[in-house]
C-alpha cells in the first residue's frame, strides 16, 4: 500500500477552488484539492492521478508516492501547447501508445465547452500538446464527472457527467452518435458488449389468424444470445414434435403454424441450434 499525503507537495494556494463561508474548519474542510482517478501508469512503476481541483495530473512513484513530474494546474512541469490547457477534469488514464487521455470539464465555473482530451505529452522536452479532441456536439458544459473511454476498435466513447448524455467517436475526433438518458447524471459511461440469460423463461402468446393455423408470439426480455425459436405441438408433453423452427426477428417473433396437438411449447435457440430456455405458449 502507498500513502500519498499531498500538501507535502501541492501548497494549499495551488488550488483553482474558492473558499466557501464556513469552509476550512475541522468539521468544514476545504477541499483543495479534489483527487477523482488513480491509473498505473504505461511503465508499471508509477501511478496518474488526476487532481480537480488544481486542474493537474501528478506522476508518482508507485512504491514511496514520490512526486516525479505535475501536468497542468499553476505548477505544471510542461508547457502546454495550444489548447492543451484543461481544467476541472476527470479519468485520466495512460493509453497503448503512450498518449494521456482524461474528461475535461472545463467548469465549473464554466471556463468553455466540455470534451474528451487525448494529449501527446513529451517526457523528455516537457511539452504537451493536443493530438485529438471530442467536443461536446452542442453547447454543452458538464460541472462535475465524465469520463473518457478508449474502445478495442479505436473510437472512444464519452460520458458526460452531470449532462444526461454519452457519445462515440471516431479515433480521430468524428461524431458517430450522440445519446441521452431522461435525466440525471452518470459518474462514468462505458460501452462493452453485453451477454445475458434472464433468470425469467421467455414469453409466448398465440392468435387465431385463419381456419387453423395458429400464430406464435416469442420474446425473452433481456436475452442476448437467442438466435431462433423452435416450436413444438402435440396433445401432451410426452408426444411434442417439432412443428417449426425460425430465426429469431428482433424484439419480438412471430411465426404461422398448423399445430398437431393443443399443447404448444417453444424453445429459445442459440447460434448452435441449442436450447437456452423454454416456455409454454398461453
């Protein structure tokens, strides 16, 4: 375990936060300084750890919590090349290629527009500069939270805090989409493919279209991994045959059959034609 105690290194007037009435005392702290993400850094020795309130990114030694170079904020150790300045911001995070990416806020208070920041951060010159950024598709500003996630194909998708939105980006900074909830905030938004059986069978009705023929009704709420549905007749459970099989049409299937008995059972069916789950049609 390493401890990092930070105003051994970042003085208390380093901070971008003003003082509120009642703030400073033991039971009222200022919070100065804000840390809101620790990340291993790409050599595995050390950690990034995004500060909001002085609108830096502190490299520290993983073992002893050394102080090895700040980016950003008043006392930044790099310059900052055109746009490259952030401030109030979130999830900063080391990428494969060596670039840092984070959420810059920008507010609150609003110092512009918010946008995912992708920086390419010169070690050895101590520069940074702007590789890519996402900005919001709107005049959008998000006072707290957010988040900047890096996909396997190489777009990144944006959540947007405090705003009820979340977006895709190309790598290089083009909108795919953009997205919103009913309300409310979200610390972070992350997009990942999504598996799952319901705990619940499927569901399954039937109608009369025409003079013996019976139409089927399939859904399984939730269920991601139903390719088709097999149904099956007969007057009793013990002499169900399969009466049709058909692939699966979004959320919810229909199919024409000619039963050959009063009971009807369909069977949710995976890629390799195997039953993952089972219902008796009303």
């Amino acid at each position: 375990m390493v401890e990092w105690r930070t105003l051994d290194d970042v003085p208390v007037d380093q901070t971008e936060s003003k003082l509120k009435d009642g703030e400073g005392t033991e039971e009222e702290p200022f919070d100065y300084i804000h840390l809101n993400s620790v990340s291993v850094d790409d050599d595995g020795k050390s950690l990034l750890v995004s500060a909001r309130n002085t609108h830096a990114i502190y490299q520290l030694d993983r073992k002893d919590a050394d102080l090895q170079w700040v980016l950003g904020g008043s006392a930044s150790d790099f310059e900052m090349g055109e746009g490259a300045a952030f401030a109030w911001q979130h999830d900063a995070q080391r990428r494969d290629d060596g670039k840092i990416t984070l959420f810059d806020n920008h507010a609150a208070p609003r110092l512009g527009d918010s946008r995912g920041l992708r920086l390419d951060v010169d070690e050895e010159a101590k520069r940074a500069t702007v590789d890519t950024e996402y900005p919001a598709p709107d005049d959008r500003s998000s006072g707290s939270q957010g988040n900047f996630q890096e996909l396997d194909n190489g777009n990144v998708f944006i959540g947007w805090g405090s705003e009820p939105y979340f977006s895709e980006f190309t790598n290089d900074g083009k909108l795919l989409y953009d997205a919103t909830f009913t309300g409310g905030s979200n610390y972070r938004a992350y997009r990942f493919d999504w598996q799952a059986t319901p705990s619940a069978p499927p569901t399954a009705t039937k109608s009369e279209p025409g003079e013996g023929i019976t139409r089927v009704h399939m859904s399984w709420n939730g269920a991601t991994e139903v390719a088709a549905w097999r149904i099956l007749s007969g007057d009793s459970e013990e002499q169900l045959t399969e009466t049709a099989v058909v692939d699966r049409e979004g959320f919810e299937t229909a199919a024409d059959v000619t039963p050959t008995g009063s009971r009807i059972v369909v069977e949710a069916l995976d890629e390799n034609k195997e039953a993952i789950g089972s219902t008796t049609v009303e």
